[in-house]
C-alpha cells in the first residue's frame, strides 16, 4: 500500500428515488475507474468529490487534508467534463490559463504553463484557436490542459471519451495513461465503457444503484467478480446451476474427488468466461486437457459470429445457454465444451463462494 | 431517459446554496415590487373608497352595473376578438408557407414578423394616418391613377381603420409564433401517416393541425391581450366616444374627467380580464412545451420551391402583400416627412423645412416642433436610463431564474412577469396618483416617467436574457468553480461574458421600448414633460404631419439600429 491518495469515508446522500453510500481509499498516484451502468452514481460521486454537491455525513480527505467542507474554488481539483465545457468566449490558451489567471500568476509565467500543457497533450501551437474550430478529439486534450493547469492534487475524468468515435477513444486512452504516468497525479477515471477501464486502470471500483460492488485490480475484477453484478458488468460469461456439476464433472485422476462441489445448495451457482472454454468439434476426439474439467457433450451450436481473430460461439446444451470463443468455425452443428474446474468462480445468492 | 435528468437536477445544488444568487435577486425583486406592487395596489385601493370616503364595495358593483360600462366592455372584448382574427386570418397562410416552400423574400417575411416588437404604437398610428387617410399616399395613389376627384378609401375613424391597424401590429405574431412551432414539428409523423395511407390533406388534418392548434391558440391569446390593451391606436385612429375600449376610458377619466376613482374601478376590471388572459396563455405554452418534450433530435426540414404557377403566384402574392402592408406605411412616414403642405388644397412639396424647424435652424410660429429637439434629448434621456436600470434588474433576476425547477422558481418568475399582465396604461395611472400627491418639478416628473418605463420594459429584458442564461450548460459554471473561481467570480468571467448577446438585445428593446412609450407616459405626464411619441401625437392633433413624420423617421431609424444590431446578433450567435 502506497501513501494515501484520497480517503471518502462513510459519504452518504439520499434523494427520494436513489441514495449513494461511498468508503473509498484511493492511493497516491493511483489512476482509479469508476464503472457502472448510467444513474449507479458515478458522476455523483465526483461531485460529492469536487464539493459542487454537499455530503449529508462522513469525511472526504485529499492528501491527509480533510477537504469536507472547504468550498470548490478552494479545494484545487482538477476535472474533465463529459461536454468538456470549455468557454465558447475565449480562445484555448485564455481556457487554459483560466485557474492561473485567477491566482494572479504572472503573465510570462502564464504563457510558459500554457505552451507546456500543449506540449503534453500534444496541441503545440493552439494558443490562439477558438473553441468551435477544434475537434471533439482537440477539446477533449484542451480540457485536459485546463484541468492540469492549476497543478491540482487530484484530475476527475468524467466520461471523457465517450463522445469520440472509437479509433480517437483508443488513441486518447494511451495519451491519458501517458500523462498520468509523467505527472503522477491520482486520478480518478469515470466511465461505463469496460473495456476502457480494464486498459487504463490501477484499480476499477464497480458501482450499482449507489454501492459499491467492487474496488479490485482489473485482472482481479475480471477473473474474480467479487458479485455476480460485477461479473456480468465486465464481460461475457455464462452462468449455471451448481447441481449440474457432479454429472459432468471428468475427474482424470479417478481418485476421490477432491473438488469442492459436494455441498450444492439451490441457491448455488457457477459462472465462467467464454474464452476458458475449450470447443472440440469431434467427439471421437479426446479433450487435451488433464486437469478436473466439466464437459458439456453435444451442445448444439445456436449462433457463431467472428469477431475478428476468433468466433463467439453459442450453445445450447441441455437448455442451458454456453458462451465460448473458438479460434474455428465450428464444422458440425454439435460440439463439446470443456472448462477447467480452476476457472470456475462459484457464487451464492448472488455473492463469490470463498 | 429520467435518471440523466435526476442528474442533472441534482447538479444544481452548488447554485441553490449559494448566497451570492440570492443576494443579488432580492434587491432587484424588492425594487420591482416597489415600483410596480405599490403605484399598482395604489391604484387598485381607489376603486373600493366610495363617494362619501369610506370603504365600499359600492363603487366596484355600481361600475359593473352601468350600461355605459357594459358596452365599453363589450365593444372592447369584440374589437380584440375581431382584430384577433384577422390577424390569424392573415398570420396562418403565411406560417405555412414560410414552413412548406422555400423561395426568395422568406428572410423578408420573417424579419418582417420581428417588427412589431420594436415599432412604437404611435409609428403605427402615424403611418395609417399617412397612409390610409383620405389625403394619405394610397388615395393619392388611387386618384391619379382612376382619375377620381374624390379619395376612394374613407378609413379613418372607422372600425376598420382600428382592426386594420390591429392587424398589422399583430399578424406577425402570429406568423411568427406558429411558424416557428411549425418548424420544430418531426415530419416523420407525417411521413409515418402519409405510409399508412393518407393523403396530403388528410394528414394536415388529421396530424398536423391538432399538432398546431396550442401554437395557433397561444398566439391567439396573446394577441386578444395585445388588442384587449392597445390604447394609442384607438385613441388616434378610433377617433371619438363611439369606439371607446376600458383603456382610453381610463385615461379619459383620469385626466380630463378628473375621475380618478373611475378609472382605478375600470382598472381593476381591466386587469382581471387581462391576468385571465395571461393565464390561458402561460397554460396554453406549457401544453405546446409538453407535447413536444420528447421531442429533442432536430431533423433537417425539406423545403422545395413552388412548383406550380398557383403555387408561385401565391408566395409571390404573400411576400409582395406583406412588405406592402408592413412597409409601406413605414416608408409613407420617411417620405412624408420631406413634403409640406404648398396650398389650403393640400398640395405638397418636397422639402426640407419640418427638419429645419425639428433642429431649431427655423422658427415656425405656434409649433409644436420648436420643442421637439429638447423632446428628442429628453426621450434618448430617459430611454438610456431606463434600459440601464432594466437590464440591471433584469440581468440581477435572470441570474437566479436560471434553474427552472428550483422550489419558488417558477412563482418568482411568473412575479417578474406580471408587469407584462397590467396595462402600460394602468402602470401610468398609478404613477400619476403618485405625482398628483407629490409637488415637484421636472426632474421628479421625469424620474416617475422613467420608473415607470422601468416596470414596463424589465419583463421584456427578462424575456431576452432568461432562455439565453437557461442555454449556458451547468458544467461550464461548474468547470469554473473546480478551476478556482468563486461563484461571483464565475458569474462575472464566465456567466456575464456568455450572455452579451442577450444583454445586448435585452437592453436594446428596453431603449427602444422607452423611446417609443406613450400609454403610460401621456396618462402620468404632465404638460412640461414631452417625449417625441407625445409630441408626435400632439402634431398629429394639430395635423402638422410634416412635422410628425420628420419625429417618426427619426423614431424609426432609432428602432431600425435596435432591430438590425439584435438582428445580426441573432444571426452571429446562431451560425
């Protein structure tokens, strides 16, 4: 654990239809996502952060200060709008020595912060533009800029990249990770894009209706869902009741089954993503695996769509739905899937099995 | 759909709990209600003292049973509704063409249906009069070209003659408002119903006129209130005792029946009707609001030229009838004023003596224009001050009316309007009570006139900058505070030099507003304060119209510069 970043304790709101319960720790340095579906309260949350909306209870600390109360003009926060909200009235370089001109910096010095921040997001010689020339892509750097200018102790992104077409947002995306890496300033990253949040993150928080699901590493949000939520929030994957597994279950070792599946409760279930599954299009063929595994035999293929570099296969094997990538098309209408009982994340009502 | 709104109502906070709002809405809110709420309940208070000075009902019931009273009412209520549909009747051909076709002289019509927001009533009356008049410019016209001895059109003084201009100061509104809820209107719901088997006329019908009908009711409303209040038109043009609304009998009472009692019962009377009609048509906007709340994707309208000869010589029609009916009287003011009368026949001339005479380079025994350059001073005075405290107030106002679902935000902003529901009229009545008990001189009288151009034109100035203030995104007053600045410091770097366009065009029709004002300025003035309308009018009485037409080009030119700057402005802001 590194020096701490920002500390939201106990953050409550409550609003007739939704309230938002927070306790967040976010390391120095750290570039942290927040992700859940449009009205989790991501972009509350930041809200609460920069002090544009109060906090009903508990203490938000930034850097060992405690910033609850203290105004938003005071608090040096950084923040990258969703529309940029750049001002349409003055040119970039008057947008981005906004905070400075208001700490009375000295003009000479201005101008050099100015050019600097251009420089790192890769604008030079944009000073005099006007806002309406620029690109989607263009403002998105200068609001960037503007947000570094003041040196803030924190950078808030929300959804930053969510009006850009996808070739810009992956460009982008490596730019800001760029930047936080040469600033090492903590950051706090809102989007609803997953697959952004995996690329960029130290850690992801997952939020729904309010409350957080999970605040993990990217591999471990991915390959460990702390809830059932998060796990289909962050990617495909199927979901089975546990009961099936003692009946599919291929043992190699003939031994007496050391797997954990002897207790199977009905509330009970497992959940795998599609590229742990192995597909074998012919039966006669033995699976190449020698490890505890399930076998789904004869599954029926439903769909399979190419996705470039490999298919999304979808099965129906006894009713159930399976989804798996495969690197062939598969030449028959019956397959047989086979999982590693290691990658199975096992689930009770709705909550990881430990 | 309805949790991104809950967002962005929720972002409002920071704004609710600033004190910085708040501090600078109240002032203005106190001073609004000073001058209007108390010159107003001053007046109102009149009409319950009864003959013998006590508290009574008696004057009100007695008022209400006169028959005289009745038929002003009725004759007023009528001439509004009659002036009402003709302007529809003139408004609605030309909504749709300007929503259906393109064709050349559509910025015409449309900058033509900005008008009469700018144009003072008695530029109306004056180019009637030039106009229409049995020795106006169209029975000139007419005579030489029919070789008639006698003038073929007798307009004036007539019922007419008070609808015609009723019209012409109104049909742009209704040109105006529909066509542009027209425009807004999807054209998939036709498109939709014309798949499913109608035909064009069926779908106007069936799907577009229901869809147009709260534009349609709205303008109505809106110009029944205009027509219901209108008093410099019917003061002039209706002529006598015949053609007498509730506004000219109050005036009449107030300042030369000395029945100030009267005119404050006829006041109240006026200004129930008026509120109700202002009621229908607050409601009648929300409805066209809500029908339409769906509705956020603008689609680019298709508009062809008119293919057929009917079709064409229709538009054509349109654009040339409608430059004739606006412009021509307008430009019959400018051309008048450079003629004089020759002979006791009525022969002119060009010339450029009533100029002369305006400037002070001649004398002219017995005119009024010796005085009217100091009158010029005296209204560019008095219409710089009052478009200076408005746009204060209304700019202190509109600051906090910014978020529309803030609790009391819409009662304090149906507040601020109210002036718009009293007569200018009833404003100038209350401040002439006010005057009547005061003693002093000129510059308290002129200071009264300008207080009370003040309430007349702020809900105006509020109208401009409100919807402006309401299109700022909250994030960019947002993103200034997260960059440090204080809300006043947002306020003045970001808000303020956002809105100038607004500011602008909000100032510029309170200065032309006030320059054009007479209703409320001839009830509460008294002889020693002249502004041009007033002296126009005077001219007009002594049928100097020389001399009325060169204060008219002059007048005219002052509301060209304010329509061509907030004009270009809608125009730069825009594109």
């Amino acid at each position: 654990m590194g020096e701490l970043g920002l500390v939201c304790s106990n953050i409550r709101v409550t609003y007739p239809e939704f309230s938002l319960h927070l306790d967040l720790a976010v390391n120095k340095g750290e570039l942290v996502s927040i992700i859940g579906p449009s009205g989790c309260g991501k972009s509350t949350t930041l809200q609460l952060i920069t002090g544009l909306l109060p906090c009903e209870t508990g203490t938000i600390m930034l850097h060992g200060v405690d910033i609850t109360h203290m105004p938003v003009w005071e608090r040096n926060i950084g923040m990258v709008f969703q529309d940029y909200a750049l001002f349409p009235h003055v040119n970039v370089a008057k947008n981005i020595a906004y905070s400075l001109k208001l700490k009375k910096i000295p003009k000479k010095e201005q101008i050099e912060r100015v050019r600097h921040l251009l420089d790192l997001v890769g604008l030079q010689g944009f000073e005099k533009r006007r806002i309406a020339d620029l690109s989607g892509g263009e403002r998105q750097r200068v609001a960037l800029a503007r947000a570094l200018a003041s040196e803030p102790q924190l950078l808030l992104l929300d959804e930053p990249l969510s009006a850009l077409d996808a070739k810009m947002r992956k460009r982008l995306r490596q730019q800001i990770r760029h930047i936080h890496e040469t600033t090492g300033i903590t950051t706090i990253y809102v989007t609803h894009d997953q697959e952004e949040a995996l690329t960029l993150s130290d850690r992801i928080l997952v939020m729904q209706q309010g409350s957080m699901e999970q605040f993990a590493t990217p591999e471990e949000i991915y390959n460990h869902p702390s809830t059932l939520y998060a796990a289909k929030f962050m990617g495909e994957g199927t979901l089975l009741p546990h009961a099936l597994i003692p009946k599919i279950l291929v043992s190699i070792d003939k031994g007496p089954d050391t797997v954990v599946f002897r207790s199977s409760g009905e509330s009970r279930q497992v959940f795998f993503r599609p590229e742990r599954v192995i597909v074998h299009d012919n039966p006669a063929l033995a699976f190449p695996e020698f490890l505890p595994h399930l076998r789904f035999s004869d599954a029926r293929v439903l769909s399979c769509e190419y996705q470039g570099g490999r298919y999304l296969i979808t099965c129906d094997w006894n009713g159930h739905e399976i989804l798996a990538y495969s690197r062939y098309r598969p030449k028959h209408t019956k397959v047989t899937l086979g999982v590693r009982v290691n990658d199975l994340v096992e689930y009770v009502e709705g909550l990881v099995a430990r | 759909m309805r949790t991104e709104r809950r967002v962005t109502h929720r972002s409002g906070t920071i704004f609710d709990t600033s004190r910085f709002y708040r501090m600078l809405s109240t002032p203005a809110m106190l001073l609004l209600t000073f001058l209007f709420i108390v010159p107003l309940l001053i007046t109102l208070s009149k009409a319950f003292i009864s003959t013998e000075g006590t508290l009574s009902f008696g004057r009100i019931f007695e008022m209400m049973r006169d028959p005289y009273t009745q038929r002003i009412l009725r004759f007023t209520l009528f001439q509004a509704l009659i002036s009402t549909i003709v302007s529809l009747a003139i408004g609605i051909p030309g909504a749709y063409l300007l929503v259906t076709y393109s064709f050349r002289g559509k910025h015409i019509i449309r900058a033509i249906s900005m008008i009469p927001f700018v144009l003072p009533s008695i530029l109306v009356v004056l180019g009637f009069v030039i106009f229409y008049g049995n020795n106006g410019i169209l029975n000139s016209v007419l005579k030489q070209v029919f070789n008639l001895s006698e003038p073929p059109i007798r307009l004036l003084y007539t019922f007419t003659a008070v609808i015609l201009a009723h019209a012409f100061y109104n049909f742009p509104i209704a040109l105006g408002l529909i066509s542009s809820f027209w425009e807004q209107l999807p054209q998939r719901y036709n498109q939709a119903a014309m798949t499913l088997g109608a035909k064009k006329w069926t779908v106007f019908r069936t799907i577009t006129l229901p869809r147009i009908i709260p534009a349609i009711l709205s303008a109505s409303t809106l110009i029944f209130l205009f027509c219901f209040s209108s008093f410099a038109i019917l003061l002039v043009l209706g002529g006598g005792p015949k053609f007498t609304t509730i506004e000219v009998e109050i005036y009449r009472r107030a300042r030369m029946s000395l029945d100030i009692e009267g005119a404050a019962a006829l006041s109240l009377l006026s200004i129930f009707v008026t509120i109700t009609l202002v009621a229908i048509h607050l409601w009648l906007q929300r409805l066209m609001i809500r029908q339409e709340d769906v509705e956020q994707i603008q689609e680019q309208r298709l508009e062809r030229k008119p293919h057929t000869i009917f079709g064409k010589f229709i538009v054509g029609a349109y654009v040339i009838f409608s430059i004739f009916f606006v412009l021509g009287p307008l430009a019959g003011i400018v051309y008048r004023s450079f003629q004089i009368p020759v002979s006791r026949s009525g022969d002119l001339a060009f010339s450029f003596d009533a100029y002369r005479q305006l400037f002070g380079f001649k004398q002219a025994p017995g005119s009024f224009l010796s005085i009217a350059g100091s009158a010029l001073v005296t209204s560019i005075t008095i219409a710089a001050i009052t478009a200076a405290i408005s746009l204060i107030i209304g700019t202190m106002l509109g600051a906090r009316l910014r978020t529309r679902d803030k609790q009391g935000n819409s009662s304090l902003e149906l507040y601020a309007m109210l002036p718009m529901a009293v007569s200018s009229v009833i404003v100038g009545l209350g401040y002439y009570i006010i005057t009547s008990t005061l003693s002093g001189g000129d510059t308290l009288g002129r200071t009264l006139v300008i207080l009370a151009h003040v309430v007349i034109t702020t809900p105006f100035v509020l109208r401009s900058i409100v919807p402006e203030y309401r299109k700022i995104p909250i994030s960019y007053s947002q993103a200034s505070l997260t960059l440090g600045a204080t809300v006043s410091q947002t306020f003045w770097h970001v808000e303020l030099p956002l809105l100038r366009p607004a500011l602008i065009t909000g100032a510029a029709f309170a200065f032309a507003l006030s320059m054009g004002e007479i209703n409320a300025t001839l009830v509460l003035a008294d002889a020693s304060i002249v502004t041009v309308p007033i002296i126009m009018y005077r001219l007009i009485g002594s049928y100097n119209f020389a001399g009325a037409c060169a204060l008219g080009t002059i007048l005219i030119a002052c509301c060209a510069i304010v329509f061509l700057t907030t004009e270009s402005l809608r125009r730069s802001h825009n594109g």
